[in-house]
C-alpha cells in the first residue's frame, strides 16, 4: 500500500478526541428529567428548575409516563445563560436522589 491510498483514511481502533459542541448563550436549551413515578415528582422538578431559570413556564413542559408507569420523564426548555447555569441545575437534579438521568 502506497502513502497516497493511505491517505484520507483513520485507524478506527484509535479514539479521536472530540470536542464537546459550542453553545452559543442565551439559547432555549431543552432537557429531559427522568425519575420513579409519583404524584410531586413534576413538582420536584419544577421547583429545582426555577431556581435556575427563574423565567421558566411551566406551561411548556410534557410529563410522559413510561410503558409501565414506573417512570415518568419531565421534558422541559429553558432559557440557558451559560454552562455554568446548565452544570448547577443538572447537579441539583441529581443530589435529589429522585432523578435517575437528565439527558
């Protein structure tokens, strides 16, 4: 194999260090809360996301219950300022205890 068919070509086994995407502040930032189902788990959510973003509506956000009821995901937007902003309320989120991943 000649140096020119080589060329354009990346060893798959090799990890290629990717930087994570830019985002540009002030952006509508959507996140999906996922938790045990019970009746203030939506409350608890929206409680820890005003805190954070103080303009939220919770008008906007959808609850939807997993096949067998057991979860629920909140799925929200919000109007996100910075990152820092987005690391404080993912953080919070999860020291509930209550939330399992928020994607």
């Amino acid at each position: 194999m000649t140096k020119d068919t080589k060329k354009g070509f990346r060893d798959l086994r090799e990890p290629v260090a990717e930087e994570p995407p830019k985002i540009t502040f002030p952006c509508d930032y959507s996140l999906k809360i996922v938790g045990d189902a019970a009746e203030d788990f939506t409350a608890c959510v929206c409680q820890i996301v005003v805190r954070h973003a103080p303009d939220f509506d919770e008008s906007t956000l959808q609850v939807v219950d997993s096949r067998n009821g057991r979860f629920q995901s909140v799925r929200i937007t919000i109007n996100a300022t910075s990152e820092q902003q987005i690391s404080q309320l993912f953080e919070e989120l999860k020291a509930t205890g209550r939330v399992h991943m928020v994607v």
